[in-house]
C-alpha cells in the first residue's frame, strides 16, 4: 500500500483496477466451475438417458424426451449468469470504497478539519497525512499556509503587544513628572505669595526643566515601535549636579521629611549618558520606595569601576522570594497588590533602560529590612565601553 501511496491519484486508481480485474476474472473462474460442477451433478443423478458428448442437456430438451421437472437446472443455468454479474459489480464496488477510503477520505477529511479550525481563528495545529498523490501534496500546501497564517498572525499579536507595553509604560512614567510639577505647584500654593522673587524664579526654572525633560521623553517615547527601540543620548553631566538633581526630585516626591540623600565624594567627575534616561530610572526607583516605605526612603550615589551606581532602599516589608525572581516580568503585581494605578512596569523598565544605558539593575532586601534597589550606568562614551 506503501508503494501505492507514491504515485499519483490515476496510477494508483488504475492499480486499484488491475487488482479488482485479476480478483474478478479469478471468482468468475470459480463460480463458472462450481455452477458446471452442480449441474453436472443433477444431470448424472437425476437425468437417465444417455447424452452423447457432442450433445449439450438443453439440445436434448428440444427433443422433449426428459421429465419436465428441470427448475433446479434452469436455477443453475441462470444463476450462473446472474452471480458472474453480482460478483464483478461487488469487486467494481469494493476497489472503488478502499481506494477512496485509502487515497481519498483522509486526506478530504484532515482538509476539511484544518479549515473548520482555521475559521474559528485556531492556529495552534498540524496538518499531517501520509498520502503523496495529489491531495497529499495539497495538504501538504495547506499547511504551508496555515504556518504563514500562524506567523503571520502572531507577529501582528506580538506588534500589538509591544505597543500595549510601550503605552503603558509612557502611562507609567508620565506619573513621576507629573507628580515632580504638582510638588512645586504646592509649594507655590503653600507660600502664598510670599516667596522671594528669586525664588519664584527657581521655581519656575525648575519646572521649565520638568516641562521640557517631558516633552522630550514624550518625544523620544512617540518615535519607537518598542521599548527595545529607545536610543540613549548621550551627554556630559556633572556628578554633583545629577546628584543634586536626584535630591530635589525624591524629596519632591516622597517629602522633606521621608527622604535622605547621600553622596560619595568624586570632585570633578563627569558622566557621559542619557541624563534623561537615568532620571527616568531613578524617578521610578524612588516611586516604587514610596510606595512601600513606612517612614523613610533613603538613596546613595556613587562613581566606582567607571560606574555610577545609585542604590535606594525604602524600611517597608521587603521583596517576597517569588518578587525576587520575577520583579522584571512586564506587569508583574505582588499577590497583595491592591492599587489599580500599579501597572507592574516600573522594574521593567528600570532594568531595560539600565542596560540600555550600559549598566545593570539589581533587586534584593537590605539587612535591616525592606527593599533594595542599584541601578548601575556606564560613565564612559558608548565607544569606550
């Protein structure tokens, strides 16, 4: 069968036909002999006269000198020709039920199941048969575009993914900005107009600054398809100016009183990297140790091995085992997390633009408890790294 499966739908048909022709002509064989052998049989039992050899027992009918009681011979003559009949008609009938049973109904029938799932949008199969004529080679074909269709689709489902991703993650990030200018509005409210006026024009610097770093990062966000897309740009930043800046955002955003800034002395050090970037990380650091603190976050700066490294660690109740080993999963919420606002992007993000900028991000719980959290950045032209 094996053999008949390679060829095409004619050659095999046309087998088939051979093998039924032989097993017909065969069976006519026997049945011709065993219908001679029953009539011969009543002839020599019943039948008294003697017939010549040259004489057939209907010649001798004609002469009317046999009994007339002959049905059993004339079932037999006739039978003869009706079962010959009867049995080509079964072998025609029976060659062409296995040869569409065995090259045809398969195949038909795998067809016909890929396209019924195919319609409810159900990819995740495999078009499989062990036929190689014609049909075979068709559901071979279908396959073939079923895993087009399949890839087809999941790359749209992946594009669609990462733009989910990207959009809430610039929902993400806007967060801290924003927080950052209702901080100095407050601060503005708070005095009432009586700040100095130079003051107010600190202020107002100040967030000019804030303005413009999110018209940049909204800029930068609106021209990538991804987060994987995001370019660095570089640019020399002073060590005690970013550290300044770290400063005045966390206090910003977690309080004079719940934030301490520290910073290890590197006179004259310059940073070469994406300011933005690195505040983007920090700003998120700091959110997420406000989020849990339960009186004070504190962070430490520091140049080492071509590296700023910048830790923040919060005294709330620390991460579980199992946010340790999946804090950097896209959306990934704590079991206990309550807050719709959490997306669970915020180390994601971090550890992203990390890299992104040449460094690592590290989790892990401080010894006095609660949260950890160092992010590194290269110091050096992306030449030199």
């Amino acid at each position: 069968m094996d053999k008949v499966k390679k060829d095409g739908i004619k050659g095999s048909f046309l087998k088939y036909l051979f093998v039924c022709f032989v097993v017909c002509v065969i069976g006519n064989w026997l049945i011709y002999g065993v219908f001679d052998y029953l009539q011969k049989w009543y002839v020599s039992r019943y039948i008294v006269l003697p017939i010549p050899d040259f004489f057939s027992l209907d010649d001798i009918r004609l002469w009317e000198s046999i009994p007339d009681d002959m049905w059993l011979y004339d079932v037999l003559r006739y039978g003869r020709y009706i079962t010959v009949s009867l049995w080509s008609i079964f072998c025609i009938w029976f060659t062409v039920k296995k040869f569409y049973a065995a090259e045809v109904k398969k195949p038909i029938d795998t067809l016909m199941a890929a396209s019924d799932r195919i319609l409810h949008d159900d990819l995740d199969f495999e078009i499989c048969t062990e036929c190689k004529n014609e049909i075979g080679r068709l559901c071979v074909s279908f396959e073939n575009m079923r895993k087009n269709l399949y890839a087809s689709n999941y790359e749209l489902w992946k594009s669609l993914e990462e733009r989910k991703r990207l959009n809430s993650a610039f929902s993400h990030d806007l967060r801290t900005p924003i927080t950052v200018l209702k901080g100095y509005t407050e601060l503005v409210k708070k005095f009432d107009g009586r700040i100095s006026p130079e003051k107010q024009a600190d202020i107002l610097s100040k967030m000019s600054i804030q303005v413009e770093r999110l018209e940049h990062y909204t800029e930068k966000m609106s021209s990538v398809h991804k987060l994987e897309d995001i370019i660095p740009e570089e640019e020399a930043v002073a060590y005690e100016e970013l550290c300044g800046s770290f400063d005045e955002v966390g206090k910003l955003v977690c309080g004079d009183e719940f934030f301490s800034m520290s910073a290890k002395e590197a006179s004259g050090a310059v940073i070469c990297n994406d300011r933005e970037l690195i505040m983007q990380v920090f700003e998120n650091m700091v959110s997420n140790a406000e989020r849990y603190r339960k009186s004070v976050v504190k962070c430490i700066a520091e140049i080492e091995d071509d590296s700023l490294r910048v830790t923040v660690t919060d005294d709330g109740n620390g991460f579980s085992e199992e946010a340790l080993r999946k804090a950097w999963q896209p959306f990934y919420r704590d079991e206990n997390e309550n807050e719709a606002e959490h997306f669970g992007l915020g180390l994601y993000i971090c550890r992203l633009l990390c890299r992104k900028c040449g460094g690592e991000l590290y989790i892990s719980n401080a010894e006095n408890g609660g949260g950890k959290v160092t992010a590194e950045f290269s110091v050096k032209k992306s030449e030199s790294r």
